[in-house]
C-alpha cells in the first residue's frame, strides 16, 4: 500500500476569491493530485473514459483533505470488528445488510417508539461509522471502506455506479485488499509526514514573497497551522473508540427480523 500525492507547483496553484480579492491558506496551498496503490489497483485514479473528457489521470482536490479524513477515521478503522458482524460491513453481505437497513429506517420509523427507533437506528449504524472514506466532494464519488480485524486493515471498493456520462469514472471497479495492521498505520504516518515536509518547504517559499502580491495571505496564520498540523497524525493515533458491540449485534439482530412492511 503507498499513499501517493503530487503538490501543484506554487506558481499554477489558484487562488481563492475574486479579482481584487484574492487570498490562500495552508488547506489551499495543498492543492495537488493524490491515489492510493493497492497493489495492481490504483484508487482514485479516473478511467479512461473520465480522461478523454477532461479529468486527469488523478484525483485533483486539496491533498490535505485527504488526510484529513483519513486520520478521522483512524479511531474507529484501528478498533476490531468482530467477526460475527463482518458479513453486515463487508462484501456483498453487508450491502445487501444496507439495503435492508435503509429499508427498515422507511418502513419502521412511522409505528415503532420513537427512542427505540433512534436507539436501534444510532447502534446498527456505528458498524460502518466512520468506516467509509469521505469522498462527496468529488463529482463522482469512490465507495471506499476501510475496517480492520485483529490482524489486518480490510480496503474494499466499489466504484461500478461510478460513472461520468454512463462510463466507469474510476479504473479501480471493484476489489478488496488487505494488509498487516502495523503496515497499515505506518503508511499513514509516511503520508502525514510526506506531506508536512514538503509543505514546510512550500510555506517556507510563501514567507519568501513566492506568491504574487495580489493574492493575500496570513503569514502568522500559515506558520501556526503549519506547526499545529504536524502534530495531526499524533493527536489521531493516541484518540480511541470503544464500540459497544454486544449492543450493534442486538440492534442488528432485531432489526433483520422486522416485518418489511413492503412486503404485505
């Protein structure tokens, strides 16, 4: 697994605003492509297709957002799934377990109590909480699910209702990877301290006057957030979550065994 990013040269970066008021900050000044190789797959790489109609090769978007999404996630990926709920998360179980889910928020919500209702609803979707990579601001999105078990990190994707004009937008279709817990948080760290290294030179460039006069920005902000940033992957590791999972497995139980009310 190697999390890939190219920063935008300073110069072709845009800035932010209107003529007459133009503006960067550090999320800004990130600006670049970024995927993940999962051996033979590349996630966010687009498809040939999304190419030949104006995309680059690679997801283009503030790289630090990536990060940031990642490291929220961390919490929650690094806690253990047990193995009885797999089949509700993972594969083409735990979409259909979705659908079925979605169904029940329809069908059930209008007759059950209102507080059992939230409380079966909150529990059965702590499972894939925090466990889906946020990707909404793309147009289209990737379906990207990160969990872990007690030895392993778990990738799945499913990119085949991806699509720009009713064509694959991702060259990553569908697929699953896995690799070593250890492994897994090491690349994350690689990629968090990739990124501030070459940022500290990026900001360091800005203090020098790179950027045109005309484009503002806060020098003391930048340099704050700069040094408040390296401590991110840190801050995210040391951070726990304690999932009752007694509770999910019962919520998720009873919920199966609901009447579909589309069904009568």
């Amino acid at each position: 697994m190697r999390i890939n990013f190219q920063l935008t040269p300073l110069k072709d970066v845009i800035p932010w605003g209107k003529p007459n008021n133009l503006s960067l900050s550090w999320f800004g000044l990130t600006d670049g492509q970024y995927w993940i190789d999962l051996g033979e797959t590349s996630l966010f790489e687009y498809s040939e297709h999304a190419r030949m109609v104006g995309a680059g090769q690679y997801c283009d978007y503030q790289i630090v957002r990536l990060l940031e999404d990642i490291l929220d996630m961390l919490p929650s990926i690094m806690e253990p799934v047990p193995p009885a709920l797999v089949q509700y998360l993972s594969g083409d179980s735990g979409e259909a377990w979705e659908a079925r889910r979605s169904r029940w928020a329809s069908d059930q919500a209008s007759w059950i109590d209102e507080d059992d209702y939230w409380r079966l609803s909150d529990l059965a979707g702590s499972l894939s909480r925090n466990r889906f990579l946020d990707s909404a601001y793309l147009s289209p999105s990737a379906n990207i699910l990160m969990w872990s078990d007690e030895k392993s990190v778990h990738i799945e994707w499913d990119n085949s209702q991806k699509v720009i004009d009713g064509e694959l937008a991702w060259t990553a279709v569908k697929g699953h990877f896995h690799i070593p817990r250890d492994e897994f948080i090491k690349e994350v760290e690689s990629f968090h301290f990739r990124l501030i290294e070459q940022m500290t030179v990026r900001v360091g460039q800005v203090a020098s006057g790179a950027l045109p006069p005309e484009i503002r920005i806060d020098l003391q902000q930048l340099r704050a957030e700069h040094e408040e940033r390296r401590n991110a992957f840190k801050l995210a590791l040391s951070n726990t979550v304690s999932t009752p999972w007694d509770e999910v497995e019962r919520a998720i139980l009873l919920i199966s065994a609901a009447r579909n009310l589309e069904s009568e």
